[in-house]
C-alpha cells in the first residue's frame, strides 16, 4: 500500500475565505465547532437529541472532562521552522492522514460514514448493518466497536461478519456492562433500542436470529426484549479477553479505560491499545475527567502499545493537549454526530476538516510541525503520570 502524501489541512481557511471573496459563500456549519450542539438541539427532537447529548447523572463528569482539559494551556514556542508539517501518524500497522478517528457513536443513520480519509469506527449498536457500512466506504479505515454480548455465539457472529467486512481492529467497550442511570433519557422514558432503532446488526445477524421464534418484521417487540436481554454482560472479567483473542485476529483495544492498573492489565492480556475515556460523561456520574487520567495511563503502559483519548474533544487545541498528555491519536463523538445531523455526510466533513485545520494551525504556532513531536513540556498544568 503507497503512503498518501501529507495533507495541509491548515489550507481550508484559505478555501473558506476565497469562498467568500470569489461568491460570497460563507460555511454552511460554524467554524467553532462548540456552536453545533445547540444548533442540533433546535434541528432534532428532545428525544433524539438528549440521547446523543445527555450524560450520567447531574452531567458532573461531562463537565469535569471539559475542565480536565481546560486545566492545560499550550506553552508556545517561537523561532522554530514551522514551514513544513505532517500530520500522519502510525497506528495498528495502518498510516492516517491524522491522529483521529471517528468515535463510534451508536444509534446513527449512517451510510456514508468515511469522512476525508479518517478512520471510522462502527459501533455495535450502528443503525446499518455492518456489511452495508462496510460496502459504502470501500476501501475507507474502519474499525468495529463491540458491546460485549452474553451471548458468546451473537458476539463470534459479530467478530465473524466484521472481519469478513474489511474491519481491521476491534474497539471493545468496557465501560457499558450496565446502562447508566441518564435522567435526560429517563425524562423522555426514551431508549431508542426498543423501538428496533440502533439493533440493525443485530436484526440481521444468523445468531441472533437463531434465538428467536419469528423473524424480527413479525414480531418486534420479542427481537427487542432479546436483544435487552443480551446486549451486555455485568460477569465479564479480565481472563475472558483470551477468549475474545482467540477470535480476532487483529488489533484489540480496549475502550473505557482510566485506571493505569486497568492500562497494564490490558497490555498484560496482550492488548493492542487502550482508549482513554468515560464514554463522554455518559456512564458514572461523579467520575475523573478523562484528560485528568490520561497522564498516568500514559506513563503505566509507556511504549508497549498505543494510548487513544476520547471524552471531551471539541477544538484543535483540545486535540494538541490531549496527544501532549500522552495519547497516539484521538476519537471524536458529539461534534461529528451533531455535524452529521445537520447537514449530513457534508456536515462530518466540515467538522472534520475544521477541527483538524484548527489542530495544524496551533501546533505551527506552538512551534511544532509533527503530533509525535508532542509532550507535557508544550504545557503549562497538572501532567502527573505517577
């Protein structure tokens, strides 16, 4: 496989003003990509949007991950030759054109999900089969995110079909064996799965199926209540990874984690990567802001395999603190989900290219030209990692 060149993605200002000068256009999504929840709160309703939106409790972690990262600030440096930049970065054996992915995000109707040459990863609960994602991106990067099923014969099923459709790693979720108490949803009495919504792997897979006595179109409401009873597992426990590596062949990674004993114990278990994250605020309530974690995950498994951060991603220097602290790379969630939303496959991509324009431009300014360049002494802030 050639390696694509690298992209300067700093250029899209430039597009948007010539845009402006040459037909006086101007963007159809804001720029500062922190606008797009409140435009997706008037375009959807309250059901849709507090799902996607809506976090644990009293919304206390989402918050504590915006102050973890707000608790840095970028140190920049001056005189330093900033002319040339590469924003390509090494992961899983695969180069990307950035440090990001596309975080999978369930309960979306999406076909077209590769958005300007980024990784996308599919999550379990994905409104499209699995295949059919698969097929409308070709030969895109794609990752599957697996909620671990009780059922071990739906979840080889699952490893089965997505191996088969060109998914090259697996995201394992860890932080969701239950669903968390989330008054948004609760308010609403709204949980999309049990209107089928969010269950199309599922509904089209021959194990899931094999449990049940009519076909989901002639009865729903028992394909739901199976699925209920399925769809995640609280007896889980560490040893049980083997069994998951005995049926995937390629990078696992494990998601949800913040603890750094957590971290050793995955590489321990032959992980591939970690995530860190807490589900964006979505499952414990009360818990450590995600960035406030990163550091010492970071420094627990050093340079045996890779650390991705998700949890709190809006801007570009958020993307520049989050590899400082010691990620690989990062998986963004709401913003895209709310740029999609809006304005389709062309609202992913105007997030995309505005976050990581925004991302190339600070870290010019900060005096680096490649993310791997990145450290704690680019900030000014808690960077403990013991």
């Amino acid at each position: 496989m050639t390696t694509p060149p690298p992209r300067d993605w700093a250029s899209f200002q430039y597009e948007i003003y010539l845009n402006g000068l040459i037909s006086g256009s101007v963007p159809r999504l804001p720029t500062d990509l922190t606008r797009l929840e409140r435009l997706a709160e008037h375009r959807l309703g309250p059901g849709p949007f507090g799902y996607v939106a809506g976090s644990a409790g009293s919304g206390a972690t989402e918050r504590a991950n915006r102050a973890a990262l707000d608790a840095h600030r970028i140190v920049p440096r001056m005189l330093r030759d900033v002319s040339a930049r590469d924003l390509r970065t090494e992961l899983f054996g695969r180069t990307l054109p950035a440090p990001l992915a596309l975080a999978p995000v369930g309960v979306l109707s999406i076909l077209h999900p590769a958005a300007e040459g980024v990784p996308f990863v599919l999550s379990s609960a994905s409104s499209t089969p699995m295949e059919e994602v698969a097929a409308a991106m070709g030969d895109g990067e794609r990752w599957f995110q697996l909620y671990w099923s009780k059922d071990r014969e739906v979840t080889r099923s699952f490893l089965d079909r997505a191996g088969a459709a060109g998914f090259t790693a697996l995201f394992v979720t860890l932080d969701t064996p239950l669903l968390a108490w989330r008054p948004r949803d609760l308010d609403q009495a709204y949980l999309p799965f049990l209107h089928g919504v969010g269950t199309a792997n599922y509904f089209t897979d021959p194990a899931f199926l094999a449990g049940l006595a009519k076909p989901p179109h002639e009865d729903p409401n028992a394909a739901v209540l199976h699925f209920v009873s399925l769809f995640a597992d609280p007896g889980k426990t560490w040893p049980d990874l083997a069994w998951l590596r005995e049926h995937w062949d390629g990078p696992i990674v494990l998601k949800g984690v913040l603890h750094p004993d957590d971290a050793r114990a995955a590489v321990e278990a032959g992980m591939d990567g970690v995530v860190v994250s807490n589900h964006g605020g979505r499952q414990v309530n009360g818990s450590i802001g995600a960035a406030a974690a990163l550091p010492a995950v970071a420094a627990a498994v050093g340079d045996r395999v890779p650390v991705l951060f998700d949890s709190g991603i809006r801007t570009g220097d958020d993307v520049f603190k989050a590899l400082a602290l010691g990620a690989r790379a990062v998986l963004l969630g709401r913003p895209y989900a709310y740029g999609l939303a809006l304005d389709g496959q062309a609202g992913v991509a105007h997030v995309v290219r505005s976050l990581l324009a925004e991302f190339e431009l600070t870290l010019a300014l900060s005096g680096h030209r490649t993310p791997g360049g990145l450290d704690a002494s680019a900030l000014d802030g808690p960077t403990h990692g013991d």
